[in-house]
C-alpha cells in the first residue's frame, strides 16, 4: 500500500520570499508518479506540479519546483517568489495502479 | 471548455437516508474518481471508473457505490448514512488509462454533505 506524509501542518512565508512544503511517501512499486495539488478556500484541487517516478530530472513549472530524491523517497515543493495567491493548503500525492494517495496537507499561508 | 462539474453543491440529509452526487467529467475524458475529503484531511480514494468500468476501489464500506455512464458521466450512491460520512466529496477526470492519461487528475469543485 502507499503511503504520504506530511509532516508540516501549517506554514508560512513572506511575500516574494521562498519557502519549501516536505513530503515523504512509501511505495513498494517501481512505477509511479508524485503530484503537489494546491486546495485554495474555493476548494478546488488545483495541480501544481507532476513528477514521473523513472525520471530523474525534477520537474519544474515556473516558481514551482520539486526536490525529488528517489531513494529516500522524498518530494519536496519549493515555491520561489511567494505570491499572496498562493495561500491555499497544499497536498502531495502518489499515484500507482489507478490509486492516489494524499498527505494530510500543509496549510500555507503568504504574508503581505 | 467545461471542467470537472459535480451536483450538488451542498446538501443535507440525516442519518440513514440515502444520497446521489453526480459528476460531469471534461469532454473527452473516459475516467472518473471520487474521492472523500473529511474536513482538515486530504483526500481519500473511494472509486476510479474508466470506460463504464469500475478500475479501482478504495478502502470504504459496501454502502458506497458508483456507475458510470456511456457519456462518461458518474454518480456516487451512499446509503444508510452515518454521521461520519460527512465530508467533501471530489470528482475527478482524467483523459484514459496508462501512463499517458490515467494520473493526470483534473478535480470539480466537489459535493458538499452534511449528515445530521
């Protein structure tokens, strides 16, 4: 069985400062693929970021980037130049054979 | 384009009634999830349907079902409703199976229930 776990429950940061979300997961797969959704209050799960599990590159999508270390099964999101917009509670979860899995979240909070 | 819809929004019903969310996923897309969000918790994975197929089930008890429709769209059915079966409910789609398609999850805006 997967598991996700994040240790932070709440977090906060500076406006135009970085800050970095932890993950780690457990999985006895070889294929599978680890995601970072954002839930802001509206409530809809918004994907910020996708790694494939066989890739070692990290994945990045403009001020997001993942740290992924493989071998200590750990996936961590940093956001770069916080916007007050990226308030919301953020998820990472872990997908293998039609089964995703999500961390209890870390509720981050942009101060102006 | 559309993305994810799911109805209702909110609802209320007391212990022992039986509920019905729906969920339209976007065009094109052949795989629905439904996942269960109690307050202050991430998701939980309750079912994954693809091609009017079920494909996944989580760890949830008999009186959870769901189908899926030949337009692809979904409903989730919960009988004998507890106090503990209030929470968010998610809807997902996603474009198809594999590792092409079958991750990359788009969410609605989810079901609201409240059990009294």
């Amino acid at each position: 069985a997967q598991t996700v776990t994040q240790s932070q429950p709440e977090m906060s940061v500076q406006e135009a400062e970085t800050v970095t979300l932890s993950c780690t997961y457990d999985t006895s797969e070889s294929n599978y693929y680890l995601f970072w959704y954002k839930q802001p209050p509206s409530r809809q799960m918004i994907l910020v970021i996708r790694q494939e599990a066989y890739k070692q590159q990290n994945a990045t999508e403009n001020r997001f980037s993942v740290n992924f270390q493989k071998a200590a099964k750990s996936f961590s999101l940093k956001i770069s130049d916080s916007q007050l917009g990226d308030t919301a509670m953020y998820f990472c979860a872990s997908y293998n054979n039609n089964d995703m899995r999500f961390g209890a979240g870390t509720r981050l909070t942009v101060k102006p | 384009d559309a993305g994810v819809t799911q109805s209702p929004t909110h609802l209320i019903k007391t212990r022992g009634q039986h509920v019905t969310l729906r969920c339209s996923p976007i065009s094109g897309h052949k795989s629905v999830s439904w996942y269960q969000q109690v307050l202050g918790q991430g998701p939980q994975f309750i079912f994954q349907y693809y091609e009017k197929e079920e494909r996944g089930r989580g760890n949830f008890p008999d009186r959870f079902s769901a189908r899926q429709f030949p337009n692809y769209s979904s409903e989730l059915n919960v009988n004998a409703l507890l106090l503990g079966d209030s929470a968010l409910y998610l809807c997902a789609s996603s474009p198809g199976q594999g590792r092409s398609g079958a991750n990359v999850l788009t969410f609605g805006a989810g079901s609201r229930l409240t059990v009294l």
